[in-house]
C-alpha cells in the first residue's frame, strides 16, 4: 500500500502536536498546583506523539530518529506501569 507524502507529512506533525502538547499539559498542571506536578496525562501525550513519531521515523528509514523514539516509549511506558501500581496500591488501602 502506497501511502502519499503529504499523509506522511500530516501524521509527523500530528505525532509532533502529541508530542509538543504534553508540555502545554504538565505547564498548567504545574501552574494550578503552585509546585511542578507531572501528571498521568503527560505520559500519555508522550506515548502516543513518541509512538506516531515512531512510525513517521521508520517510513522515512531514519535510524537516529527511531532509536530515539524507542527508548521514549520504553521509559513512558514504565512510568505508566509505575503510576497504575501506585495507584492499585492506594486503593487498597
């Protein structure tokens, strides 16, 4: 299946939005709690824009790029599991 370039192009920059948007996220979060908060919502911008971002790196054979994205999701996806466990932990208690 061939996919156009300007689709390409489109799905770069909307995995960049995801991306760029997280800090848009954590910036308020930080801002109404008086204190830097970052929270679960953050992590999971930086999932979906580092996993588009991703997939944009492969179609366009950039090794740097993809190693780059792979070691986010890696480290996104274990602060993900950490906050589940915290918070299976709390109800628990």
């Amino acid at each position: 299946m061939h996919i156009p370039n300007s689709l390409w192009l489109a799905i770069g920059f909307a995995g960049q939005l995801l991306f760029t948007s997280r800090f848009l996220v954590q910036w308020i979060a930080s801002e109404k709690a008086r204190r830097s908060v970052v929270p679960t919502a953050f992590w999971w911008l930086s999932l979906a824009g580092g996993a588009t971002l991703l997939i944009y790196a492969v179609q366009r054979h950039d090794p740097v790029f993809a190693v780059g994205q792979v070691t986010g999701l890696i480290i996104y996806l274990r602060n993900l599991a950490l906050i589940g466990r915290q918070e299976k932990q709390v109800q628990h208690t």
